[in-house]
C-alpha cells in the first residue's frame, strides 16, 4: 500500500500501518537525527518525532500524503528543540552562574542547515564561487568584480545570477535522501534530476520521462515534494520569513535568493 493508504488507514486507529510507515521511514530519519546532533540521542529524537505525528494523526490532523516530508520536518524540530534545551541547561557547580541568564544560541538545526549549504557551495563551479565571494562577501560592487575577472559589468551581474541560481539547486539536489537498499536503476538516475525539476532547469524532455516516474515511484515522489516544500521556503518573496527551524544561512536578498555571504562563510569556518 502507498504513503496516503497507510496515512488513512493510521488516522482510523489501525496500528499496523502505521508501524509499516515507521518501518519505511525510520532508516532515513535516523540518519538526519544523526546528522541533527552529536549527543547520541538520535533514537530518541526519531521515536518521539515518530509518535508526535501519530498522535496529530489520531486527533484527525496530520499530513495526508508526503509522509516522508512531514515525518523529516518533525525530526528537524524535535532535534532542534533538543539543542536548544541543551545550551540552555548547562550542569555546574558555580553557585554564581546559577539563575544567571546565558546565550544558547539556535540549537544543532543551523549547524545542519549550514553542512547542506556548505556541501552545495562547494560543488558550483570556482569561477561560480569567486563571484559570489567578492560580492556578497568582500562587498564589492559589480564594476569592482569586472576589473578583477577582466569582466564587463554586465557580464558579471549575469555571472552572479547564474551562480545563485545553481547555488540555490544545489542546495535543493542535498535534500534527495539516497536509500540503495529500496531503490531501482531508474530511481538512482531520477534523484539527482529532482531539483533541477523542481527549479525547471531540466529539458522538457527529462521532466516529462522525471514525471512518468514519479507517477509509479511513491518514495521518489516524496522526494520531490519535501524539496518542492524546500524550495518553496527557500525563494520566499518575503526572504527568511516562513523559512523553518532556524535556516540562518538561507535568506531572501533579491526575490528571496540564497545569501552567498552565509554560505561562503560556512564554507570557509
């Protein structure tokens, strides 16, 4: 049975399915619990991140398809609310640092946010990296960058737009799980397309023969929709609002583009 069966079948009290829901998509919240945190508290993370989605299921909220998106967003928030109950309960026997407000930060959640945008700045090409560098880093204007990259102006400005826009699918392409236990030939060659489909950079082509994929590929198209869901808070016009669990290093500077200067500074820490 598929995601939205199992879905229904859990909302009406029927355990078993959504212990096969657990089943399918525990290997891969496990890993991002994994990569969420260093506390070793990853199956905790993943078993209450679990049961808070039952329990939304059985008061009749919930997701109804995309389970894999939900489930992964819920482990994200859980990890998150972790690390910051973390840096916020520090054990100490200092009498003087008792009741004493401290920093805590934004928790284990930028940290992984930064590692995925990391990752995808350092797959764009160098000359894609040295402009956004000079840019949005050392803050130089357009006709500065020219006469460092022997450039016109003009031929920067769209530099900078191609390099945002492969940064941007980039970091869409580091939200595709890869699960080789489950899947087939033609699953390992779709994955790596999906956000060049989500961001409409792929042939008409390949989205077609993408598409007919995922009509008869319930994991891959729950691929497709958690990055679609990504991408969507990504691009927001509104920039960082509506972004999740405290994305730092994805802001909307123009029509809500990934900040370069975020990204290259993680790269390079």
């Amino acid at each position: 049975m598929d995601d939205a069966h199992l879905l229904g079948l859990a909302r009406d009290g029927h355990d078993d399915a959504y212990a096969e829901l657990f089943r399918r998509y525990r290997p891969v919240a496990l890993r991002l619990a994994r990569r969420l945190s260093s506390h070793g508290d990853a199956e905790d993370t993943v078993s209450e991140a679990f049961a808070q989605v039952l329990g939304q299921l059985r008061r009749g909220n919930g997701p109804d398809h995309a389970f894999r998106a939900y489930v992964l967003t819920s482990v994200r928030h859980e990890a998150g609310r972790r690390g910051r109950l973390r840096q916020r309960v520090q054990p100490t026997d200092d009498l003087a640092k008792i009741d004493t407000a401290v920093p805590f930060g934004n928790g284990q959640l930028d940290s992984f946010e930064r590692d995925l945008v990391r990752t995808a700045f350092e797959s764009l090409p160098e000359r894609w990296r040295t402009v956004l560098w000079y840019l949005d880093v050392e803050g130089l204007k357009p006709h500065e960058i020219a006469e460092r990259l022997d450039l016109k102006p003009n031929s920067v400005s769209a530099l900078v737009y191609r390099a945002r826009a492969g940064l941007r699918e980039a970091y869409l392409a580091q939200h595709v799980s890869v699960d080789t236990a489950s899947e087939t030939e033609e699953c390992r060659r779709v994955r790596p397309r999906l956000a060049s489909l989500v961001r409409r950079t792929a042939g008409m082509r390949e989205q077609k023969r993408i598409h007919a994929h995922l009509e008869t590929c319930p994991a891959c198209m729950a691929s497709y929709l958690e990055i679609e869901d990504v991408n969507a808070r990504v691009v927001a016009p509104t920039g960082t609002t509506g972004v999740a669990d405290g994305l730092s290093t994805v802001a909307g500077a123009t029509a809500g583009i990934v900040t370069a200067a975020a990204v290259v500074a993680a790269a390079r820490a």
